[in-house]
C-alpha cells in the first residue's frame, strides 16, 4: 500500500520520483512465490491522482552514484605495500564508472573536432595535418593509461588524500601496517568513527559512566546546524569531555584540509543531554518539553545512539579478540650494545603501552554494552521490535503498549542534569 503520492524532503513536500516509486512499487508481491504483485494508492484530495500518477510513473531519473571513499572502507581494503590493489577496487566503483563514460563522451567529441581538422589540415598544409595527428596520437595513448581499470583525478586525489590522512592521524603505521587504532577504525562504519576512536585511545572517555557514554555517542547522531533551544545542561564532567572532542575535531579537521578531503562530521553545540536524560529514566514527554525536537526525531536519534553504541563495542570486541595485535615481539640483538639498549627501551616502552591500550580497550568494552541496554527501554523497545505483544530484554519481560509518558519520581521536576 502506497499511502501517499508525496513525501516530505526535509525541506518541502513534493511528488514521488519516477525511482522512488518504482522501488516502493517494486517489493510488491512475494518472491519466488507469487507471480506479480499489486500496489495500492488509497484516495486523496490533496493530489490530483491523473496528473499525480502520470508524473511518477514516467521514465526513470538517471542513477547517479554516492560512493564516497571513507576510512573504514580504506583500512579494510588496505594491503601493505599493495596500493595498486585499492586503486583497482576504487576504480571498478559506479562512481567512477560514470566518471570514466562522462571523460569518454567528451573525448569522443574531441575526437570528432580532431578529424575535422585532419580533413581541412590535408587540404590547408602539413603543419595543421601534423598537429591534428599529435592531437589523435595524445589521445590514444591516454586511452591506453586508463586501461581496464580508469581511475579518475578526481578518484586518484580522494584516495591518496585518505591514505595521507590516515598515515598523519596514525592509522597507518610508519611500517604500512594498520596501527591498534587503525584495526578498531576500519570496523566503525559511522562517518565519525576518527573522532570516536580518537577519543578512545587517548583516554578522553576512561572516567564516564555507561550512560555518560551513552550520552557522548548521541552527540554524532543529529546534523542539523539550525538554532536549537534546548534546556538541559552538561554537568562539568561531560563539558570537559566536550571541549577535549573541539580540540581533537580541530586537529583531525586540520590534517583533512590539507588532504583535500571532506571534513568529518562534527558534533552541534547545542544538541545534547538526551540520551543521559532517557538512560536515567526520563520519559519522552519529559524530553519534548526540554528540547525543540519533534517526537519522531527523538526516537530516530536515540536509535542511532544504540546503533552507534553497538557498533564501536562489536569493533572493541574484535581488537580484543585478536590475538595477532598482542602478540608480545621481541626485539632482534643487535651489533653494539648502545643499539641494542635503545631497542630494548623501545620495545618495553611499546609494551607498556600496549598493556595501557589493552586495559582501556577492556574496561569500556561491558560499559559500551550497558549504555545500549540503558536506552533500551519503553517506546524505544517498541520501535526496535518486530510486532508482538511482548518483547524480551534481558530477562525482562516489557509490554509494547507502555509508552512510559511520566517521569519517574525522582527525576520528576528536575530542570537540568
């Protein structure tokens, strides 16, 4: 069932596109099982049906790729030594495939223009005839560069821009290896993973609580750089928190302007104390009347929260699981004793600080957990459940109708964190 021909775009209603309502229309029916399918597009009298439906169901709008090449998807293509590998993977993209047929198109334009100069150079003399033949030859042997495999400029500067970026920040190390922050990156897919491994490793976040974690992670979740009113207040902990986040955002904004890459998203000055308010108990009419948030809204950005949250606790999961990064190497003799002293000073001073990484990995790991599980709870619960009478958290047992409208006792008339 379509229920509307229109849709909200974040800035205004408007009709379905050809590509939105084929795909809408599209899931009709069961596969495998069912022949053809039906769509069913109730009344109604705020879209002209024929003209409405005359429009959606015209020809296809071109498909334009957004494949943006992010850091994660970098470190887990990385080869050392091997960036030929990641190149071809990049170039085989749609992205770049399109890049390649919009070159093609104006090239074979040019050649045209080519040829025509070839036919007047044969008439006019044989210095344009000769230019003309260079211009054809240039050509052809940039055709022959490409080969199977056309990287563009564009694609080629992204790239290295990345690689440069992650070998500054120390993601890669000076060994092409991916460094223990490299490993924890390449398994957050949020686009603001750099800043939250970055906030990890240097200890930022050692001090907080589950639901301070909670509420940490919620801050990567809203973009939207409209004038909040918003009247919850961080307590002194958490805006210590945020003002070391403003010095690593400058930082690894810093090395991605001189990367020529797109910035990582940073956090909204005036988003916050949502998560940490529900993790404590409040309900989602207490959180409507503290912020100038819709409820829909809420609910979406406390979902990501978990998302987030279960995200970066499955990526420490599996730093701490793999046995290859705590390995303990010891160093090789070598020939003069000065040398050898440093290379045992080193690679104590590496251990030392692999147990201090190793410690830090291990405690935040259960509170990772335990933040998720304390947005879990009420409305939240509902959304994230397929339809039934009941849902099962833990070894509790929660109605989907409880939609948890008041606030717990002692909370109740609380006006700020």
């Amino acid at each position: 069932v379509v229920g509307s021909l229109s849709k909200f775009d974040g800035i205004e209603m408007r009709l379905l596109t050809p590509n939105e309502y084929r795909q809408l229309t599209g899931r009709a029916g069961r596969r495998g099982m069912d022949v053809r399918g039906a769509a069913v597009i109730p009344y109604s009298p705020w879209e002209p049906f024929e003209d409405s439906f005359h429009q959606i169901t015209g020809e296809l709008l071109p498909v334009s790729s957004s494949f943006v090449i992010r850091y994660n998807s970098v470190l887990n293509l990385w080869r050392p030594g091997d960036i030929r590998h990641l190149r071809r993977i990049c170039a085989s993209s749609l992205r770049e495939y399109q890049r390649y047929m919009a070159w093609e198109h104006r090239e074979l334009r040019h050649v045209e223009a080519v040829e025509r100069r070839m036919q007047k150079g044969r008439k006019v003399g044989k210095k344009k005839l000769k230019a003309a033949e260079a211009a054809a030859q240039a050509l052809a042997k940039r055709r022959d560069e490409i080969g199977a495999y056309p990287l563009s400029r564009a694609g080629a500067a992204e790239l290295d821009g990345t690689v440069f970026a992650l070998r500054t920040l120390g993601f890669i190390g000076q060994d092409d290896r991916l460094t223990l922050s490299g490993r924890l990156l390449r398994s957050i897919f949020h686009p603001a993973g750099v800043l939250i491994v970055e906030l990890i490793m240097l200890g930022i976040l050692d001090q907080l609580t589950a639901a301070e974690l909670a509420e940490v992670c919620s801050w990567f979740t809203y973009d939207n750089d409209r004038r909040l009113y918003n009247r919850h207040v961080l307590h002194a902990r958490l805006l210590e928190v945020r003002n070391e986040l403003w010095r690593v955002q400058q930082h690894v904004h810093g090395v991605e302007e001189r990367a020529h890459i797109n910035y990582s998203p940073g956090i909204i000055p005036d988003f916050h104390g949502i998560a940490l308010s529900w993790s404590r108990g409040m309900s989602l009419n207490g959180l409507l009347q503290r912020i100038e948030l819709a409820e829909g809204d809420l609910l979406m950005l406390l979902n990501q929260t978990i998302d987030l949250l279960q995200q970066v606790q499955a990526a420490v999961g599996q730093v701490l699981d793999a046995r290859d990064i705590w390995v303990q190497e010891t160093p090789l003799p070598a020939e003069d004793a000065s040398n050898e002293r440093r290379a045992t000073t080193h690679a104590a001073r590496r251990l030392e600080q692999q147990r201090i990484q190793r410690e830090r990995l291990e405690r935040i790991r259960p509170l990772l957990a335990q933040a998720a599980a304390s947005l879990l709870r009420g409305i939240i619960v509902q959304s994230r459940t397929v339809p039934s009478m009941v849902a099962h958290v833990g070894q509790e047992v929660i109605p989907l109708d409880a939609e948890e409208d008041t606030d717990p006792p002692d909370i109740k008339g609380e006006q700020d964190m």
